[in-house]
C-alpha cells in the first residue's frame, strides 16, 4: 500500500514535470505531482469508459506514466481554456 502510494507520487512527479515542459508552463514540483497523479486518475477513468483502458494501477510503469502525461496535458490546457 505504502509502496504503490510512493510509486504514485514518483511516477505522478515526472509525468507532471514532462507536461509542464511539453506545454511549456511554470508550476513547481507539488502542482507537477498533482498533475500528473490527477490527470492519470482522470484519463484511466476516461479511458475505461471508453473501453480502451486497462485499468492501470497506482504502480511504476510506463502506463501509468504516459498516461499520467497525457492526462496532465489535458489538464493544462484545459486550465488555460478556462483562464481566458
């Protein structure tokens, strides 16, 4: 539990961190950790709705990352769609 917890958290960092360069935005490291634990909660759960998930748990692996990125991604931008 605690280790998947850490593994979110590490994992949720970098795909944060990634979106915030590839959009080319300025947040710091806790908003990088929401971001990407957040947008990888939303996109899995998008994702299943839609039936292409599968459901990929809070542990280290490259799915969780890439979704993590693309969900953050989503998130930024939909956050600068908002502010305008």
């Amino acid at each position: 539990m605690i280790g998947s917890f850490l593994a979110a958290i590490i994992v949720g960092g970098i795909a944060g961190w990634l979106a915030e360069k590839v959009m080319k935005s300025d947040m710091g490291l806790m908003m990088n950790i929401i971001l990407g634990v957040v947008g990888a909660i939303v996109l899995s759960f998008i994702l299943r709705l839609t039936g292409l998930g599968s459901g990929a748990g809070a542990s280290f692996s490259w799915e969780y990352l890439i979704v993590g990125f693309v969900g953050a991604c989503l998130l930024i931008f939909i956050a600068r769609l908002v502010r305008r």
